[in-house]
C-alpha cells in the first residue's frame, strides 16, 4: 500500500529517538552528582583495572585467565550440534569433531609449554 | 532416520589454502617445542616453503580450473580461475612480505623482544638484551595469508566473514609490535582494531539481512532472489537486500582503503612496523578487491535496471571520493609512510574505476592492477624499511658497538634529501617504484592504469576514466617532488656521515637542526626512553641522528631487486601477464 | 505477525549498539557496544532462521559467536597493553598519530 521503505524509515526514527533520546534526556533531566565509584566502569563489583601500589604492576594473569576461558569456552559450542546428531553423522561427524578438537589443542599445547598455566 | 550422506570435499582444489594455514599451525607447535635459539630458523624455513608450497599447488590447479570450475566444499566454495589468481598474487606478494619481515640489516629485525611489556620498562630492556625475539610474526602472518586466500574465494557470505576474522586478527596484533616508536605502534593497533571491529560488525549485519531477504547466504541463490527467481517468504523486501548489500560493501570497502572508510589507513599504515605495513597494504588489499569484486559482480547478475543504478551511483562517487583524498590530502604529507599510504589509497580509487564495468574486461584489468601495484608498493616500503637513522657519535665507527648504534626507521621526508649519493642503487629502484605508482610508462603501472581505464571507457564510463586520469597527472606531482629531493637536494647531514670523527663536531649544529627538529614528534611519542643508546626507544634531547642506509643483500634488499624486476617486466614486456589476467577473468562458474 | 517483533528488537539493539560505539569514550565501553551489534545480529540471524524455517541461521549464529570471543581476546590484550602504558582507556587520549 506504501512505500516499502517507510517502515524502515519509522524503525530508524524509533531507534534513534530510543538511543539518542535516553542519552539526552538523562543528561538533561538526570542529577549530576558525580563521584568517583560512578565513573569507573562497572566491572562485576570489582575494581575495574586494580590500582596498584607505584602504578606499575597489574595482575596480568587476570587477563590471561580471562583470554583463555573466553577462548577456550566459546569453541565447544560447535560441538553442541555434533553432540546432538551424533549418530546421524556416524563416521564422518566423528573424524570431523576430532579433528576440530586437535585443531583446538595446538594454541592449548602452545599456552602451556610458553607458560600460560603456570599460576602457582 | 535417511542416511547422510557427506558433502564432497575436493581436497586438491582446497591445497593452497591448506598448505598455507597447515604451516601457520605447524609454526605454532614449533613456538611450543623447538628450543628459542633454533625457533627463527625453523619458522622462517617452514613459512617461506609453506608460501612456495601453495604456489606450486596454485601452479598445478591453474589448467584444471581454466577448463571447469571446481566445486571444492558442496557449494559453499568454488574455485573459479579469478580466485585462483588472486590466491596466486596473495601468496607471491606474500612471500615476498616475508622476506621484508625476516630481514635484520642493523642488527635486528623490525619486531619487539616482547610486545607485551611496557615500552620503556625494565623487563623490556631485560628482554632486548638476552636477545629474545618475536618468532610468533612468522605463523601470524601465515595466518593472515590463509584467511586472504580464503576471502577472495569463497561464495558463502559466512565463510566471507569467518576469513575477513582470521585475516584480520593476526594483522591487529601484528600491528602492535614494532621494536621501535612503541607507542604508535600500539596506537596503531588500537585504532586499526576498534574501526575493523566495528565495520566487520556491520558486514555481518549486512549479511543478516541478505539471508533475510533471500533465505540463504549462498551468493548465486542471493542473486536469484535479487532477480526475482526466489522463493523466500520475505524476497518481496527489496530494501533487505538494498541494505545488507551496502553493509556488507562497507566492511568490504573498509579493508579496501575506500574513501569515506580510508581514515584508518594512515594511522596505521605510520605506527605498524614497516614490514607488516607493506604486507597489510598489498595483500590485504589485493584480498579485498578480490572479494569485492566476486560480491558486486554476483549479485550483479541479479540487479534490476534500477538497483543496478544505485550500486553504479554509489560505486562512482566512492571512487571519484577516493581518488580525490588519496591524491590530494597525499600532496601535503611529510612523512614517507604516511604519503605511501595516501598513495594506496588513491590506488584503491584507481581499482574502483575497473569495477563500475561489471564485467570480464574490468576482472583482468584489476588482477593486472593488483600485481603492478603490489610490486611496486611492497619494494617502496622494503626501502623505507632499510633507509635508517643512525647516532652520530664520535666512536660510531669504532667497530663492535656499531650495530648497536642503528636506530629506527628515518621517515620524515627532510632525512630523504640527497639519498641518492648514499645509496645510488637503492635510491635507483625506489624512484623506479614511485615512477609506477605515477603511471610513467614503461613501468607496470602504466600498463595498469592503462587497463583499469580502459575497462572504465569500454563499460561507457568514460567521465570516471577523465577523473582518474587527472588525480593520476596530480599524484605525478608529488612522486616527483619525492624523486627531486632524494636525488637532487643535497642532504643536511652529509658531512657527518661521511667523515664520522671530523666532520661531526663542524656539521654538528647545521646538521642538528635539519634533522632533529622534525623528530620532535617521536620524542613527544616515547617518554619514558629517555636513556638514550641503551633504550630501544628513541628519546635523545643531545644525540645526533644522521641518516644511514643498510646497504648489502639481505632479504630486503632482495625483495627491492625482485620487485623492481617485476616492475620493469610487467612494464616492458607486459603481455604475458596481461594473458593470464584475460584468461583468469571468468569471475562466476 | 508476532516474529518481526524480535527483528525490530534486533535493530534496536544494533543501533544501540552503533551509537554507543561512536558516542562514548572508554574503549572497553566502546567495545560493548560492538558486542551488542554482534549479539543483535545473531538475534536477526535465528528470527530469519525461524522465518524461514532452516537451520542456516542458527548455525550462522554460532559462528557470529565464536568470531566474537575471539575479537574480544584480541582486543583485550591491545587496550590492557594501551592501558599498562599510558593509565588510561580513553579513545580521545590516543592521538598521536594525528598530529
């Protein structure tokens, strides 16, 4: 009956009145007392990036644990549909899961002989 | 339950590929158990066989593809003659990056001993002098190479981003690591990393959208639907398509260099390290038109007169927009990395007038393009890479300290001034490298430029040619004034760098003005090198920096005879070249 | 039809997504925002699987998901090593490069 671009065009506007709005009006109407909890960026109750004492030292292995579980959790998830047609795939699934899970292991191999896992 | 029966797989027609991400991954087991003094060695050897590997595969598929295209994983990848020789001059440009990457005249490479310490710290400097090196730039790199191979071949839009992802990656951490001026290159890095992120997550948005509209992401079924053939719920939405094709070309155009997406280009192509900067700036380029052009096309064949339109109208304004900063912003830059990126930029908008063709001619013209460009911009950067600065001290030519003594790259332009006295030969190739970019014939980018604008004119875009000639004429200028400097302007800091131990104390103020005022910047960048020599950083209020070349014949300096070779080849006798691209023009099976 | 609720959520989402990339300053926030792009995606890429009754979608999705986790590997280690440097994760302080 209309164009067919004006529902774009109304999604547009709507989601640009949603994201620019909320950001306007919270610096318009909102109350502006800032501290210094409410700047940082929320990180789980944590302190975003640790201050340390002399400013120099992180806990690195944070992030290296971090990066590794990302990693590491993330790829299993292609072996869900593998898992759930197992037998239908018979043969064939079962060399292509092992040799997705060998591919899996070389950058697991590489973090462990270069010292990735050595937390204690 | 039916049986399943497994998609065919042509694993010869996959070996290139293979090959290439196999050594990436061989590269990394050697990181994890070849003993550090052998690891350089090892993956040096095992990168450039595994490059020559695939070319030698490419070699052997090229008859077989000219004939029949090849089904290689289902339907989810075909292997067309196009591909093929996109995959042929990704891998040579390739190999000869890493060659540029594994040169160490100096001294050392162009790598950080640890990229992720803080630049100018103590584990740092603990780290350069036990001699550690960067080996995991070599599987990286081959990484990177494999995800280009596989982006400039595949008809699958998923397997399109998967290979944007793995090619991009690796050169985002590549980008962090340069051994010198630390902080650009993180600088770099970041930015390079943010922007890719955000465009290729744009590009899968696109692609959200086109398997909306067309139920599939398989681009010969997208091109159906575009033609009204389909037989998805949704193929009435034309804007779906309008609009994931425009997303998906942004990520495209973005890898390209393209102009409203090029701002990233100089930034990066400056902070990178040299040698990776000339491989991001030939192969991922290459890679991108590639697919571009495999994209565009495809769907092409299922545009309506006004859909085609549109796409024109945009392709014309991207590239005419592209040429116009690539050569006119490049004019005013001062810094010799800085000014070649602007010039790749223009050259991306060169390509871009091929591609509002649309068909077979506009294909080889950009394959020959590609391979002209690539040459010559992979020898230019080889030479920033070997043209250095180093401390004129008053024992410099003392013997065993010396190596020590060469710094990073000398960039600003001031330093190029009178280089052809210093290395008559080095200086010889560069300006034959800046003549091609220019288009003067008998080089391989007049022949180039020559075919990309006669695709234009054949395709009756003959006013995007006239453009493209002019930004041409105006780019002459300013590799000219490139060529005049170094080989007419005598240099400032001559006298120094002639007679070390008499000359510096007369040349020393004249010289110092000249050289280390424009330097100012990398001193602002690295403010925590503040010890001089010992530091790898470059902070060095009283020291003197003259301009040196490493001259004698490491791999880099083998790369420029290589690439100046080719140049004039493809220059002089270009029509064997030009045969191959004609006959690897066929773009769709 | 009830379905395209979830793609005008999707788009929703996605601009969300595209205006926090571009208007904020932290670049960890910064990199939220390209996250929430992804993740609006793969919600457009399951509704058009529902749609249109395959399973292309869903298994695009997974991939969507798998090339995230690793840009944010990534990318974490390159604003953590900015940060180690220069105490700060703001996009604006990163300008030398444009002088």
């Amino acid at each position: 009956m209309t164009n067919p671009y004006v529902p774009v065009l109304v999604l547009m506007a709507v989601a640009a009145v949603l994201a620019l709005g909320g950001v306007g009006a919270s610096a318009v109407i909102g109350p502006k007392r800032y501290n210094r909890a409410k700047l940082e960026a929320y990180e789980c109750g944590i302190m975003p990036t640790p201050h340390a004492v002399g400013g120099g030292r992180l806990p690195i292995k944070y992030y290296l644990v971090a990066m590794t579980f990302i990693v590491f959790d993330i790829e299993v998830v292609f072996l869900y549909p593998w898992a759930v047609n197992f037998a239908y795939l018979a043969a064939y699934g079962l060399i292509a899961a092992l040799t997705f899970l060998a591919l899996i292991t070389v950058p697991f191999v590489y973090e462990w002989r270069r010292g990735g896992f050595d937390w204690v | 339950m039916n049986d399943f029966v497994p998609p065919h797989i042509d694993w010869a027609a996959l070996s290139p590929i293979i090959v290439v991400l196999g050594a990436g991954i061989v590269g990394v087991l050697v990181e994890a158990f070849v003993p550090a003094r052998a690891r350089r060695t090892t993956q040096l050897v095992l990168s450039l066989g595994g490059l020559l590997g695939a070319l030698v595969a490419i070699g052997l598929l090229w008859d077989s593809v000219q004939s029949n295209v090849i089904l290689v994983v289902g339907d989810s990848f075909d292997l067309t003659p196009f591909g093929l020789a996109i995959q042929g001059i990704v891998v040579v440009l390739a190999f000869l990056s890493m060659l540029v990457i594994a040169d160490r005249s100096g001294g050392q490479d162009a790598f950080a001993p640890t990229a992720a310490a803080v630049p100018g710290s103590r584990y740092e400097e603990e780290a350069r002098r036990a001699g550690l090196q960067q080996t995991e730039v070599f599987p990286l790199a081959l990484f990177s190479t494999g995800g280009m191979m596989l982006f400039a071949a595949t008809d699958d839009l998923i397997i399109l981003f998967v290979a944007l992802e793995v090619l991009s990656l690796p050169l985002y951490v590549l980008s962090a690591t340069a051994r010198r001026r630390r902080l650009l290159s993180q600088e770099a890095a970041f930015k390079y990393f943010l922007l890719g992120a955000f465009t290729s997550a744009l590009t899968v948005f696109g692609i959200a959208l086109l398997y909306g509209f067309a139920g599939s992401v398989h681009l010969p079924v997208i091109a159906d639907a575009l033609a009204g053939r389909g037989d998805s719920p949704l193929a009435g939405l034309h804007v779906l398509a309008v609009a994931g094709i425009v997303l998906v070309c942004v990520g495209l155009l973005f890898k390209v260099g393209a102009a409203p997406f090029h701002t990233w280009t100089p930034d990066v192509y400056t902070g990178a390290p040299t040698p990776i900067t000339g491989f991001m700036a030939v192969c991922t380029k290459a890679a991108a038109f590639g697919a571009l052009v495999r994209v565009l096309f495809y769907l092409g064949q299922g545009f309506d007169a006004a859909t085609r339109h549109e796409v024109h109208v945009l392709l014309w304004t991207v590239a005419i927009a592209t040429m116009a900063i690539g050569t006119i912003v490049g004019v005013v830059q001062t810094d010799i990395k800085r000014l070649l990126a602007y010039s790749s930029i223009a050259h991306a908008g060169f390509v871009l007038v091929a591609l509002v063709a649309f068909d077979e001619v506009a294909t080889s013209a950009v394959l020959f393009y590609l391979l002209a460009y690539g040459l010559a911009t992979l020898g230019a950067f080889a030479v920033v890479s070997l043209v250095r600065e180093r401390i004129a001290t008053d024992d410099a030519g003392a013997g065993g300290t010396r190596d020590s003594l060469i710094l990073g790259e000398a960039t600003h332009l001031a330093q190029w001034a009178g280089l052809g006295r210093k290395a008559p030969w080095l200086t010889a190739a560069f300006v034959l490298f800046l003549l091609s970019m220019a288009g003067v014939p008998l080089t391989a980018g007049f022949v180039g430029k020559f075919a990309v604008f006669g695709a234009a004119i054949h395709a009756g875009a003959w006013p995007l040619a006239l453009i493209g000639g002019v930004a041409s004429a105006i780019s002459l200028f300013y590799y000219v004034r490139i060529i005049v400097l170094m080989v007419f302007t005598p240099a400032s800091d001559e006298a120094g760098d002639g007679v070390p131990a008499a000359g510096a104390g007369v040349a020393g103020p004249l010289g110092a003005a000249g050289v280390a005022e424009p330097r100012g910047a990398a001193d602002v960048a690295e403010p925590l090198g503040a010890a001089g020599v010992a530091t790898v950083t470059q902070a060095r209020p009283a020291t003197r920096a003259v301009v040196t070349v490493m001259t004698g014949w490491g791999p880099a300096a083998v790369v420029v005879a290589l690439c100046a070779i080719g140049v004039v080849l493809l220059g002089v006798v270009p029509s064997w070249v030009l045969d191959l691209a004609a006959g690897a023009a066929k773009f769709v099976p | 039809m009830a379905v395209t609720n979830y793609l005008i959520l999707a788009a929703i989402l996605f601009s969300i997504g595209a205006t926090t990339v571009l208007l904020r300053r932290n670049a960890i926030i910064v990199f939220m925002g390209i996250e929430l792009m992804l993740n609006a995606t793969n919600l457009a890429f399951v509704t058009f699987a529902r749609i249109h009754g395959d399973l292309t979608g869903q298994v695009l999705a997974f991939f969507v998901m798998v090339v995230a986790a690793a840009e944010v590997v990534v990318g974490l280690a390159i604003i953590v090593t900015i940060f180690r440097t220069r105490r700060s994760a703001s996009v604006d302080d990163v300008n030398l490069l444009s002088r």
